[in-house]
C-alpha cells in the first residue's frame, strides 16, 4: 500500500499527499488503498 500524510486544516477538510509510493503503483500507475502513516494538524491554517 501507498503511504499518506493525513492534513486536517481548522475548517475540519481534510487532504491526503502521498509521502511515498508502493511498488505496485510505481509498475501499473493505479492507486491501491491508501495507509495513513503520519498526521499533521494545521489549526492555524484554512483549506
């Protein structure tokens, strides 16, 4: 599975930014579930 950086912003939306690729994507170009590895909270900042 992909890894994903989860952003939440102070307007509760929400943004997933890959931090790194999996093997699969990397041969095929499809996207497979992604895997939640970090969090950031960015309360002082709008979407």
């Amino acid at each position: 599975m992909c890894d994903y950086t989860q952003r939440e912003f102070r307007c509760s939306h929400k943004r997933y930014i890959v931090s790194r690729w999996c093997i699969v994507y990397i041969r095929t170009q499809q996207r497979c579930q992604p895997c939640v590895t970090h969090f950031e909270y960015r309360g002082d900042e709008l979407c």
